[in-house]
C-alpha cells in the first residue's frame, strides 16, 4: 500500500509532466501562428511589391516628365518603400506600429482594415480557379403554373 507522500510525490511529478506537456504545445501553437504571419508577411509585401511595379511599368508609358508620370513614379515609389518597411520589420514591430496609428488615427485605422480587407477579399477572388460549372436552383426548380401557357398553343 502506498503511503501518502507517494501519492503526493506520484501527484506532483504527474502535474509537472502536465505543465511541460502543456508549455510545449503552446510553444508549438505559438511557432506555428508566427511562421504562418511570416508567411503571410512575405507574401503581402510581395504583392504590394507587384503593385508598385506595374506602377512604375505604367508611368513609363506616359509622355516623360508629365505629371501623370511624376506622380505614378513618386505612388510606385511610396509602394516600393511599403514593400521594403514590410519585409525589415518583424511581426513584433508591425503590431506595435499597427497599435501606434490606431491610437493616433483611430478613423484612418479602421478605414485602412476595411479598404485592406476588400482589397484582399478582391484578390482571393480574383486567385481562386473558376468553377467548371455554376449551380443555379432557380433554373433546376419547377416553373409555377400560370393559366397563360394554356392559352399559348
């Protein structure tokens, strides 16, 4: 029979494993939700780097020194440095650059989300493979009955 202080020693070691099992897996959840913001870091800063590229790729079609010109130069531009700001800074960096505006411009912040989440939702759409065939309920239902096709033969 075992005595008491074996069972609380059996209950420490056994809440110790817990905890360690328990800190190791939120380490694990923890690197995987930052690999995948890295992930997503890299990819954004890619696009906005695309952007800034068929920018400039714009402004050199139109007649040299025009404002239009100038002024699609000095946009790229601006994209090109966003892209860079992007890709230097970690994840830890943004979210406090993110909360800073926030404070600052609370209207600018959350008029940004918006037009940064219709951007994005545009571009999955845009991604996503066309569907080889539309379901359309309303052509696949019956037609309601109406007096007017007795009269049509």
């Amino acid at each position: 029979m075992a005595s008491t202080t074996d069972i609380k020693s059996q209950a420490v070691d056994a809440a110790q494993t817990l905890k360690s099992a328990a800190w190791d897996a939120a380490g694990a959840a923890s690197e995987q939700v930052r690999n995948a913001a890295t992930q997503a870091k890299s990819a954004t800063a890619t696009e906005i780097s695309k952007v800034g590229e068929a920018l400039r790729d714009a402004a050199s079609h139109l007649n040299a020194g025009s404002a239009a010109e100038r002024t699609l130069g000095q946009i790229a531009n601006g994209f090109a440095d966003a892209s860079d700001s992007l890709r230097d800074k970690d994840l830890g960096q943004l979210i406090a650059a993110a909360t800073d505006v926030a404070k600052r411009n609370p209207v600018a912040f959350i008029g940004g989300a918006i037009l940064l989440g219709f951007a994005a939702s545009r571009f999955l759409q845009a991604s996503a493979p066309p569907m080889a065939e539309a379901y359309h309920p309303e052509a696949d239902a019956p037609q309601p009955y109406s007096r007017a096709q007795d009269y049509r033969s």
